[in-house]
C-alpha cells in the first residue's frame, strides 16, 4: 500500500490555472486570499494554493493523493506519474549519489556543495517525505526536511561548505567559478565514495564540461560513471542533495545575521546593496572578504 503524502507540488501554465480554479469552484471550495498567491481554496481535509511564482500548485492535507491521482493529473496536467515513478524513471531507483549546491548566486554567504546516496527503498521513502528541488520548497520546510533525510535509516550524506573566505581565497587561485564548482563536487564524490565505494553512479546539474569534473576526481572518484544533465534536480537524489545543501547555506546566513546584527540578504537584489553599504561603513571593507563572495561585479563598489 502506498505511504499517505500529506504535501505535494506541481508546476502549472496559465491555462492549467484556469482549468484547476474551474474545477475548485465547481466543486465549491472555499477562496481565500492569501499573499504571493493567484488563488487559495480549501475544503475539508485539503488546502490548496497556486502562487504566481511559476506558476504553482501546492497541495497539503490528508487527501493530497487522493487530489493529485484523481484530480489533478487526469483533468489538468494529462498525466499519470503519481505512484509510478518507478516505471516512468527506473534510473531513479537504482543505487546512485546525487550532487547539488547552493549558494553559487548569492553574493553573501558560502558555497555549499551536498551530495546524497540512494537506492530504491531510500527513493521511495524520500519521495513518500515529500523531498523536492529545494528551489521549490520555503526555507522553513527544507530546515524540517533536511532533518529527516539525516535521520532516514540507510541514508549516507556529504556536505562541502566553503566559506566565503575559504571562497574567495580558492577563486584567486582557479580564476573560473565552473573549476570551482568542480572542485568541490569533486571533493564530494570522493567523499561519498569513501562511505559507499560499491556505488556505481553519480549524478549533478550540468554546469561545465564533464571533463573538467572528471579530470578533478581522485582516485575513487575515477571508479564511478559521472552523469551530468539540466533539470537534474528532478532527481530525488539530486533533491535530497538540494534540501541539505540549502538548508546548511541558510543556517551559515542565520548565524552571520546574528553575529553582525543585521539581516545578512540572500541572492544578489538591491537590498544586497543596501546591507553592503552598513557594513562597510560598520566594520569597514575588510569584512566583505570574510562574508561575500568578491569576485561579483556588486564588490567593486567598495573594493
């Protein structure tokens, strides 16, 4: 029998949108207005929002399954991939390390490189727990979340921090943020490899030539066949790997905000700017080194 899911999140177009809050109102659920949103509803044991970012769909409650199998994907989306991702995607239940990073963009912060080990019951118990490409989950489920892939029975990990000195000290050196990035999948891999060195497949983003990532490996490291391809986050691996890597990224701006006594912005928007400009004036140009990332085009404006 399958796992009850109680959370579950699908992108949308605008016609999709239309079709779903049709089908809502025919089946009179309740509209609310709810921030970030093109329309909320609920009835009874479900709720469920379409943000504008995407669009969206995200459905939470008891009937989620229900919703998704019956609903959902026959009426909206014409498709049948709930409970048959085995079929559809058998590369995804054969044992492999997933790779991902987060951080690469955000001016503030570190580059934090995860890798996840999974074989068919560790990706069936992930997907179950609602693991998904962090960039689609808010940075308070994936704390929750990151806590549990840690704790699943059977699940082996890996997270590569670099701190933005450590950052900034290696890009003068490599010179090329793709070498970078290498490096330190690279140095993942490995490390995964030293855990489960009978794994036979290692899979991440696609970010540069797969010979640089390979000319990076080491000696196990080598053993392994290295996949990389885009939208490889669709990956429950690859996800896991997202879900760690995010929630270590926002744990380091968490704490760099309370020691400084400031909130410390994630990405690279104006209000990057605008913390930049305080804290130079604070603590002078010395702490960029030690919290940002200098080679962004947005240092030169105190370096």
């Amino acid at each position: 029998m399958a796992k009850e899911i109680n959370s579950y999140t699908h992108p949308l177009n605008e016609s999709q949108v239309k079709q779903l809050r049709d089908i809502l109102e025919q089946e009179n659920y309740e509209f609310k207005n709810k921030d970030y949103s093109i329309f909320a509803a609920k009835k009874g044991r479900l709720n469920i929002t379409v943000y504008e970012k995407g669009p969206k769909v995200l459905i939470q409650g008891k009937d989620t399954r229900e919703f998704v199998k019956f609903t959902l994907e026959p009426k909206i989306l014409g498709v049948a991939e709930l409970d048959y991702e085995e079929q559809l995607y058998p590369q995804m239940f054969e044992p492999h390390f997933g790779i991902d990073e987060s951080g690469k963009g955000d001016f503030f912060g570190p580059l934090v490189i995860a890798g996840a080990y999974t074989d068919k019951t560790l990706a069936r118990s992930l997907i179950d727990i609602g693991v998904n490409d962090s960039k689609k989950i808010s940075d308070s489920k994936i704390k929750k979340l990151s806590k549990i892939i840690k704790e699943t029975p059977g699940i082996e990990y890996e997270i590569i921090s670099i701190s933005p000195k450590k950052y900034n000290e290696l890009y003068s050196k490599i010179g090329n943020l793709n070498n970078l990035l290498a490096w330190g999948h690279a140095k993942c891999i490995e490390n995964l490899c030293q855990k489960k060195p009978e794994c036979p497949r290692a899979l991440s983003d696609q970010f540069a030539k797969s010979s640089v990532l390979e000319s990076t490996l080491g000696n196990m490291g080598k053993k392994i066949h290295l996949e990389q391809r885009t939208k490889a986050e669709q990956d429950v691996a690859v996800a896991a790997a997202s879900i760690l890597a995010r929630d270590h990224f926002v744990d380091w701006m968490d704490k760099i905000s309370n020691e400084l006594g400031i909130e410390v912005p994630k990405g690279a928007s104006s209000r990057v700017i605008d913390v930049g400009d305080q804290l130079v004036k604070t603590h002078g140009e010395a702490i960029l080194s030690k919290i940002a990332k200098t080679h962004f085009k947005t240092a030169s404006r105190w370096l």
